[in-house]
C-alpha cells in the first residue's frame, strides 16, 4: 500500500512539473509570435523585447536565432553573435555557422621553414570579436608522412604580457617548460579507459539534470575545457560556452570526478592534451 501511495505521489509531482513547464512553453511562444510580427513590420526594436522576454521565459533555439537577426538589423553586433551563439548551443547549427564566419576572425601566420626543412610551422589566431578574446593555436605538419601536432602555450591566450614573441618567431618547445604546453594533436591521444564509448557512457550515467534547471525549462550544450596531464588527471577544467550557472556547475562536476586516463605520449614520452568537450542538456 505504501509503495503504491509512493508511485501516486511521484505521478502527481511529475505531472505537475510537466503542466508547469508547458504554461511556460505557451507562454513564451506566445511572446515569440508577437515579437514575430513586430519583426516583419520591420518593429525591430518591439521585437527586440520581445523576443527577449520570450527567451528568458522559455528558450528556444529559434528564438534566439531571431532574437540575432533583430540585433542585426539593429546594428547590434555583439546582441547578433551572443544570441547566435546561444541558438548554437541549443542545437542550431546554421546559427553554429553564421558565429565563426561573421563573429570570430582568424589570422593565420607562417613561419620560417628553416627551423626544419621536412615541416612547416604555421599558427592561427583567433580573435572573439565582441569579446576580444585572442586564442593562437601552433601546427607542425610533416611533409614526409602528413603527421599534424598542435599546441597551445599557457599565457599565450591574450597574446599580451608575455616574455616571448610568438608573432614573428615560432616557440622553441625545447626552451619552453612542458607544463606550459597543452596539445592538440599528438602521435598518440590520451585514452579514457575503455575508449570512447566508454567515455560517452561515463557522461550518460554521470551527469544529472539539475533539478531547478528542468523546472524552469533550461536547457542547451555546455562546452567544457580541459587538459589531460601526464599521468592521466584531469586538470585546468574551465567552461569554454556556457548555457546557465546550474548546467555548467553539473558539468564541471562531472569533469572533475573523472577517472584517470591513459595518458597521451609525444615521441614516447607523456605530455598534457586539451580537450573541449560538449556536454548536452535536453528536455526531450
């Protein structure tokens, strides 16, 4: 009888989190409508704030990718790339598209290839436009069998306040301490103890829908970073895209209580890898 009053209990509580999160829906589908028809009367900014509500209410991947052409037509540049990136995270990937073409801007730079006659050193510079956030990855592709590593060197994010220069010289990784290179590619990749099947499920039995953030409709893609070092932990864990406080937080958790990996080696020897990994919060 007891286990039976239990269940019933369970129902009603999930019934009514489920009536709740449609009001919501309805709600902010009814915003998004009205905020539609101010946007084809060329309203943008009604729709704007319309749009806005909509979103805070409840959020959609349309609706931000809307929301991104009112701050277009706006000329609000950074209101266009931080909602095209917010429709990115939740799922949209025309508006993943329309971010690195038009919010993000690289340069790359090649360097003298009489530091290996077999190789060509080259890197890339990322810029965030309306972050300005400046990111320069390093490659070194062997001509002889196709071989790419990449790296990045801590303190070189902002490529400010830094002894080297990067710009006109490549790094002399020999000079460098290890501790300060993260790579990207290597000969071989660290590997998460059963593979990467093994890795997916971890995440799928590990990470828990924050509760509030299921009431409430939150909901979309976490990008988390994180370096695996040379015995296999996990460490310099950020939130490289984040959604809400309550999925980064979950995800973070996750991450950090990771089993150690088998760590990668470069030349036979282990180095410290980078990862960004997806982390995905669905209703449905």
């Amino acid at each position: 009888m007891k286990k039976s009053l239990l269940f019933l209990f369970v129902i009603i509580i999930a019934t009514n989190y489920i009536l709740v999160a449609q009001d919501k829906e309805n709600l902010a589908l009814d915003y998004f409508n009205k905020g539609l028809d101010m946007f084809k009367q060329k309203k943008y900014k009604e729709a704007d704030s319309l749009f806005s509500i909509s979103a805070k209410i409840y959020p959609f991947s349309e609706t931000f990718y809307t929301l991104a052409r009112t701050k277009y037509n706006l000329k609000d540049v950074c209101g266009y790339c931080n909602n095209l990136d917010s429709a990115a995270q939740y799922g949209d990937m025309d508006a993943l598209k329309l971010f690195f073409t038009n919010c993000i801007r690289r340069d790359s730079i090649n360097y003298d290839n009489n530091l290996q006659k077999d190789s060509i050193f080259y890197s890339i510079i990322e810029t965030e436009i309306c972050l300005n956030k400046k990111y320069q990855y390093f490659y070194i592709k062997n001509l002889n069998n196709g071989e790419l590593t990449g790296f990045t060197i801590l303190n070189s994010d902002s490529l400010k306040n830094i002894e080297e220069d990067f710009i006109t010289k490549f790094p002399d990784l020999k000079k460098i301490s290890p501790d300060r290179i993260n790579y990207l590619l290597i000969e071989e990749m660290p590997e998460f103890l059963g593979g990467e099947n093994a890795f997916r499920k971890y995440l799928a039995d590990n990470v828990k829908y924050p509760k509030d953030a299921w009431q409430n409709g939150i909901q979309g893609k976490v990008f988390i970073y994180f370096v695996i070092n040379q015995e296999g932990g996990v460490e310099q864990i950020e939130i490289k895209q984040s959604v809400h406080p309550l999925l980064d937080k979950e995800a973070m958790r996750v991450i950090k209580k990771m089993p150690k990996w088998k760590p990668g080696t470069q030349k036979g020897n282990p180095v410290k890898v980078a990862y960004t990994v997806p982390i995905n919060f669905s209703l449905n």
